[in-house]
C-alpha cells in the first residue's frame, strides 16, 4: 500500500481562514514604484484627474503606498466565497512522474466560469462602481478573459457592463462573447462604427480586425461620453495586484498551515497582476528582512518586456490616451508576431512589479512557445487539469527547476500560480499539435525600432 502523504493533496483554508483584508507590498518598498504621468503635462496625476477615469476609492487604492493592509469589504469577501478559497494542490503525481525530490504546489485560480484569477479584481472594480452610484463599466477584452470576469462582476452587481472586443477573437472565439452575452454585458467588435475613433480607424483601414489598443480607445471614448460610466482595466494596475494580493495570502496561509516554506515562487507575467498578488506576501517577508526566497516572472519570448525591455515612462495604450506607466516596456506600438498563441501579449509590465525587478528582488527568464506548450500537455496529463497558456508559462519553468533538483538531489520546495483553464484555448493547442507552431523571436533590431518610439520624459 502506497504510503499516506502528510501533506494533503489539496490544502484548502476554512472560510474562517479566508483573509479580510488586502495586503499592499507598496507600503514595505523602499523604492516606491514610479507614479503615473498625465500624458499631457507629465506631471504625476492627481487623485483629481485619476477619479475622472476611475472610482473615488480605486484612486485612492491606485495612489496608497503607505496602508500596508486595506480591508476587504464584507460584500466582496461574500462573493469570494462563491468560489474561494482555491485549492494549493501538492503535485504529487507531476513530481512522480517527473522523478524529482522537488516538492511542487500550485495555487489554482481557474475553479471560476471566467477560468482565471481575473474575477478576483473585477468584483472589487465592480462592487466600487456600484457603491458610488455609477451606472456601468467599459472595458476592452482581447482573448475575453477579461471581459468576461468583468460581465460576471457586473451582473451580480447589477451593474451595466460594456465590453469592446477585438474584432478577430470576436469572430474566432464565439464561446467567449457568447459567455459573457450571459452575464449580461454588451459585446461590441473593435473597432465599431459607434464611437468616433471606431469610425476614424474603419475609414482609415477597411476591413482592420482591430487591435488591443484600438479597443481601448474606444472603451475610454464610451466612458468619458456616458454619464456615470467609468472605464476599468484588468492587469498592470497597482489597484489590480492589490486585489490580487487574495491569491498570495491564501497560499501563504496554506502552507502555513504546515510549515512549509517555499524556495522558488514562480508565475507568468501579462501585465503583472496574478504574479504580482501571489508574490506580495513573500515580498513583503523579503522587504522587511523576515525571510528569503527566489522569485521568478516568465514571460513570452516572443513578448519579452522584462527580460529584454527598458525601464521608461511609456503609453499604457497603443491609443495613447491613458496615462504613463514607468514599466519595463518594449514600446507601445509592440504587437507580437501574429504566429504568437500563448497569450501574454501586453508590452508594458505593472510599476510595481518593474520598480522590484530592477532593484533585484525578483528574476524572469523568457520561454518559447512549444516548450510551453509540451510543458502544459504533460501537466494536464498528470495533474489533470487543462492549462490556459498563460499559466502554461509558470509550468514550464516549475518542471524546470524541479528538473535540475533531480540532478542536484536537492528536495527545493517550489510553488507556482495556475492561473486558469484552456477549454477555450483549442486553436492553440491544435496548431501545437499539428506542428503549426513555431518560435518567433523578436530581433534587436525590431526591438530598438519600437524602443525609438518611447515618449521622451524627463
Ligand atoms: C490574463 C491572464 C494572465 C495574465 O495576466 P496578468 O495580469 O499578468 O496576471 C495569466 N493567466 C490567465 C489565465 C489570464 O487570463
């Protein structure tokens, strides 16, 4: 008879455990990530200018890098409750099949009908809408993962949502719009013929299948016309890894639980945002001296911000209407090659994120796209979870690293974020399958074209 594992295949928290408040890692930095800019003045943005975009409170959560802890109002923790705690799953049956004496956890976020983490910041962008009497959100979605966390939000709330999706997925990915058609939310194909940048863009490009940044524009342009409307943003945010902060906290009680401490925390990085919150408590533990660990981004390389990006104020938008990030970037104008399938497109990076990497309390190594892929395949065949290939990412360098312990016979504890599902990825995973898919790598010289474009900031 196999031997009973000590530590539970799945450590789940009661809901007595849930945590009741966010934690903000801006409070325990020494460097403080940059402020954002008003693309106009270069000057930072007030609390003003901020609550013409975003909610009263979302200002103040975007601007906080003093409150080290921000409670979790009882409405949103109730609505966690829905579908939180997530499991830490020990990956027993990866580490067996791998051979390794690594130990493997990972944080799963997918256990959601949006199949991601991204629920876990709509329902508070959402709930503070609401709270402040507004009639409805705009967003844009690209894949619509987005979007349709944010329809779920919103209906529950009972809160107008209207999405802008780019024109191709809308087209390719109908299961996505259809999904968020049931939550409530208005889909529009980007760019439309209902807003004037929609009109401008299809009159100066015929037939375009649109863009992220295009979709944006439009976003904002509905925002700002429509009384009581506000636009909101799923990544990148400061407001948006401090909602995230649910993901680290959860992990970090879990395993306290049974004293286990991580070597290597490691997540994919988009716009930051479920790296961000898983790491935030252990970061914190760093800032402060508490403890060690290694942590580690991963990134496309066909979309490498961190590892082959600059450190500069930069456009958040390819529109160029909302304001500065200080991020590593790769230029707003970046789009990865059209062959890329594995998501994190974004070309910027959250500030907060960037202001800890370039200070060296954090790696981030850059992966192609089939060794993501082989990676995800393995692990949905032994975990039996299907891998969105965002999160696919993370899993690449998690068997990684518990490779090389194989080889060291190091027994290294590793703990990796799964941010979702795939089940609505296919078309990637039967281009991989079919041998359709290939490794584009940018050049330098692509790279140092849209580098050129940086706004210059002094
Ligand atoms: C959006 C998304 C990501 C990337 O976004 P971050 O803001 O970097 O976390 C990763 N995984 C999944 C499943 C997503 O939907």
């Amino acid at each position: 008879m196999a031997q009973e594992k000590k530590i539970p295949y799945k450590i789940y928290l009661e809901e007595s455990e849930m945590p009741k408040a966010w934690y903000n890692v801006r409070a325990d930095m020494k460097n403080k990530p940059a402020p954002l800019l008003n693309p106009g003045t270069h000057q930072p943005m007030t609390a003003e200018e901020l609550g013409g975009v975003f909610c009263d409170e979302l200002v103040q959560q975007e601007l906080d890098n003093e409150n080290a802890y921000i409670e979790i109002p009882q409405e949103i923790r109730d609505f966690y409750k829905m579908y939180r705690p997530a499991p830490l799953v020990r990956a027993y049956c990866l580490e067996e099949k791998l051979g390794t004496p690594a130990k493997i956890y990972y944080k799963f976020e997918g256990n959601n009908t949006s199949g991601s983490h991204k629920l876990n910041s709509a329902i508070a962008q959402a709930y503070y809408a609401k709270k402040q009497g507004l009639k409805g959100v705009t967003t844009e979605t690209g894949a619509g993962q987005w979007g349709t966390a944010l329809s779920m939000a919103c209906s529950y709330l009972d809160l107008d949502c209207k999405v802008y999706m780019v024109k191709v997925s809308y087209e390719q990915k109908p299961f996505r719009r259809e999904v968020m058609r049931v939550y409530g939310a208005s889909v529009t194909p980007s760019p439309s013929m209902e807003t004037e940048i929609g009109r401008k863009i299809n009159a100066e490009h015929p037939g375009t299948t649109g863009s992220l940044g295009c979709a944006i524009s439009e976003a904002v342009e509905v925002s700002v016309k429509n009384p009581g409307y506000r636009y909101v943003l799923g990544s990148v945010l400061n407001q948006v890894l401090l909602h995230q902060s649910i993901i680290g906290l959860e992990t970090k009680a879990a395993l306290d639980k049974y004293d286990i401490k991580p070597d290597i925390i490691i997540g994919c990085a988009g716009g930051g945002s479920n790296l961000g919150g898983l790491i935030s408590p252990f970061m914190g533990e760093k800032l402060r001296g508490e403890a060690d660990y290694r942590i580690i981004a991963v990134e496309p390389a066909s979309c490498p911000s961190f590892t082959r990006g600059v450190y500069a104020y930069d456009f958040a938008d390819t529109g160029m209407v909302c304001p500065l990030a200080k991020m590593y970037t790769l230029g707003s104008d970046f789009i990865p090659s059209a062959n890329h399938a594995g998501g994190l497109r974004y070309h910027g990076m959250s500030p907060i994120l960037s202001q800890l990497y370039d200070d060296g309390l954090m790696e981030a190594v850059s992966v192609e796209q089939t060794k993501v892929f082989e990676a995800a395949e393995q692990f949905a065949r032994v975990e039996g979870i299907l891998p969105a290939p965002e999160s696919s990412h993370a899993i690449r360098v998690a068997i990684d690293e518990a490779l090389k312990c194989k080889e060291t016979g190091e027994e290294k504890t590793i703990v990796f974020g799964l941010t979702g599902t795939g089940y609505f990825d296919m078309v990637a995973y039967e281009k991989f399958h079919d041998g359709k898919m290939d490794d584009y790598i940018p050049t330098d010289e692509e790279l140092a074209e849209y580098r050129a474009k940086l706004p210059k900031i002094d």
